[in-house]
C-alpha cells in the first residue's frame, strides 16, 4: 500500500477533527500571529499579537458553543463577510465545530447581491465585519425572514437600531461569553457536536462571480 492510500484510508474525517488532532499535538506551539493597531490607534500597524493552537481552541469552542446556544443546527449556514482577519479564521473553524455550514460574502459585495447569498444559502447567521456589513444585511432584513442574528466583529459597531428584533445584532464578544457560559453548563456540547460530524456532511458553500 502506498502512502497516499495509507493516508486516505487514515485521514480524520472533517476538517473540526483535524483541527482537534493540531491542538492535541501542539497546544503551545504558535498557531496564528495577526496584526493590532499601533499604541494610540495611531500610526502604521506595527504590532503583533499571537495565538497558541490551545487558546486559539479556546476560542473556537466558545464560538461555536455560542452558535449553538443559539440554536444552529448541524449544516445549517452562517455567512461570513469580512476582511481577512484573525476573527475570520477563529469564527470559520468554530462554524465547523458547531457542525454548521460557512458560506462567505466579499466585502465589497452590494446590499443587493449579499442579500441574495444570504437567502439562496439559507444562511441562519451572518458574521459582518463592521457597521457597513451589518447596514447592508439591516437595508433587506425584511427579504431575509430566516437569517436569526448578524454577528459583528467589531465590538463598537454591535448596535442594535430602532426596528431590529431582539438579540438580533451582537458581537463576536458576546457570543463568545454566550458560549462560555452554554460550556460552564454543558461542557461536552462542542465536543458531541464535532463527534456528530458526518464527512459526507456541507462544510463550505461558495459562490463564485459566476453564479
């Protein structure tokens, strides 16, 4: 038997197990290093901060409890339209864990063509990077009854707006506490989720300028 067979015949089984088997293997290695703003807000971005592959789980497994505390169900969507990002990546994978479906949205897509991702996908939850990406979701929420809550990355642009239903707009931070706190009392959530996992299950959905 070759290699290739050895390892198709041995691969984990979604993309959440192999993130799981990484952060087993080396929970203090370096997993992501991203930049912050400068001290002061000022100036170019000249600093760093990093994440080891244990904290980075940490955080993963606080998104996804919270989506599921939520009540995401197993491959349902949740769009994600934002830059690239440290967020994007811990918000993917803790889609993945949740057992959902990520399906993405450029930033600079209209109101219009994003509005019609998220209802042709089906997506239950939109993570939007900051105010703009929430107007736009906000513009048509009226032609997109299924999408349940828009998640920003962007803490200070989280604002609820006078004709939004409630708990409809919240942070990446507090879904991250919502999930902390849906852990402190069911602590194998996230784990039964991953472990519920089908490879046969939708991992991704992506719309390309041809669609």
């Amino acid at each position: 038997m070759s290699d290739t067979q050895t390892y198709l015949e041995n691969r984990p089984p979604t993309v959440a197990v192999l993130f799981l088997e990484r952060v087993a293997a080396t929970p203090n290695a370096e997993a992501y290093r991203y930049p912050v703003p400068a001290a002061g807000g000022r100036g170019a971005t000249d600093d760093w901060k990093s994440l080891s592959w244990s904290q980075a789980a940490e955080r993963v497994f606080a998104i996804a409890a919270g989506l599921i505390s939520l009540g995401l169900e197993t491959e349902e969507r949740v769009a994600l339209a934002s830059n690239t990002r440290v967020e994007w990546i811990l918000s993917d994978l803790g889609v993945m864990c949740a057992g959902g479906a990520v399906t993405t949205i450029y930033p600079s897509t209209n109101a219009d063509e994003s509005a019609f991702i998220l209802a042709d996908s089906e997506s239950r939850v939109l993570i939007a990077e900051d105010a703009a990406q929430l107007a736009k979701a906000r513009e048509r929420r009226a032609d997109l009854p299924g999408l349940r809550h828009v998640v920003v990355l962007e803490a200070a642009d989280a604002v609820a707006a006078e004709g939004d239903p409630e708990g409809w707009v919240l942070s990446l931070a507090d879904l991250e506490a919502k999930g902390a706190e849906y852990l402190a009392k069911h602590p194998e959530a996230v784990n039964e989720r991953i472990a519920s996992i089908t490879p046969e299950q939708l991992a991704t959905l992506i719309y390309t300028s041809g669609t």
